[in-house]
C-alpha cells in the first residue's frame, strides 16, 4: 500500500468526502438546519469539483489506468465500472440540479430531489472507492495511456 498513485488517491480522497458532506447535510435539513444545510451542500459540491478537476487533469494528461487484475475476473470489472461511470453521471447531473434549485429557492422541486440526488451520490462515492480499490489496491493497476497521445498517435 506504499507505492499508491498520489493522484487518484487524493481524488477518490475528495469523492469521499463529498459523499461525507451530503450525509451531513441530509441530516442537517432533517433538523431544519436550512442556512448549515446550505452551506454543507456547497461544500459537497466544492469537494465534487475538485475531484473532478483532479480526474479530469489525469485522464487528460496522464491517461487512465486499466485493469491490472486475473484476466477472468476484468469483465465483472469492467461491468462494475460501467455501472459507476453511469451513476457517477446521473449524480453529477442530479447534484447540478439540486444545487441549483436549492440556490433558487425551487424547494418543491428541491425537497424531491435532494433525496435521489443523496441516494445516488452515495452509491457513487461507495462504487467509486471500490474502482479505486480493485485498480490500486488489491490489484497492481495495468498500463496507463495518455488521452492526448492516444488522440495525436504518439
């Protein structure tokens, strides 16, 4: 566990934690804590950025990491990872969404939201972290590509 890439730790780190403050902040509006609610949740959102800017800088720049585990096992792997890129998606587009009608004071729409929106997120940091596991931890990741390389053919 020594030799973990330091990238795709610290953004899995931040996934986390925004999966983290949703939770905070779902408890919060339960007891009616609306001005913290707020805050946390701009906090979740923050800590979504920078997970994403960190994600997208390395696929970008330094490419992604395959699957470096049993050759039997990669296309349940390969599943998996479908299914989190899918709802990591719907998250994403969700919290944009919830985010927006909370600033908007659209609570009706916000107050049916919120709640998916949570489920989800939820689910994704949870299947985020074990991509991460099964491609740094209990497996030695395989090769990494470079997007632009790959895009130019160098």
């Amino acid at each position: 566990m020594s030799n973990l890439p330091i990238l795709p730790t610290i953004s899995t780190t931040f996934i986390v934690l925004s999966a983290i403050t949703v939770a905070i902040g779902w408890a919060q509006i339960k007891q009616r804590k609306i001005e913290k609610h707020r805050k946390t949740m701009t906090l979740a959102g923050i800590f979504a950025i920078i997970f994403f800017v960190i994600y997208a800088s390395r696929t970008i720049f330094i490419g992604n990491t395959s699957f470096g585990g049993p050759d039997d096992i990669k296309i349940y792997y390969t599943m998996f990872l479908i299914f989190h890129i899918t709802l990591a998606t719907i998250g994403a587009v969700l919290g944009i969404t919830s985010l927006y009608t909370g600033y908007k004071n659209r609570l009706e729409r916000h107050r049916k939201l919120g709640p998916v929106t949570s489920v989800i997120w939820f689910f994704t940091g949870i299947t985020g972290v074990a991509v991460y596991l099964l491609l740094y931890v209990f497996y030695k990741g395989g090769e990494t590509t470079s997007v632009i390389k790959a895009i130019l053919g160098t």
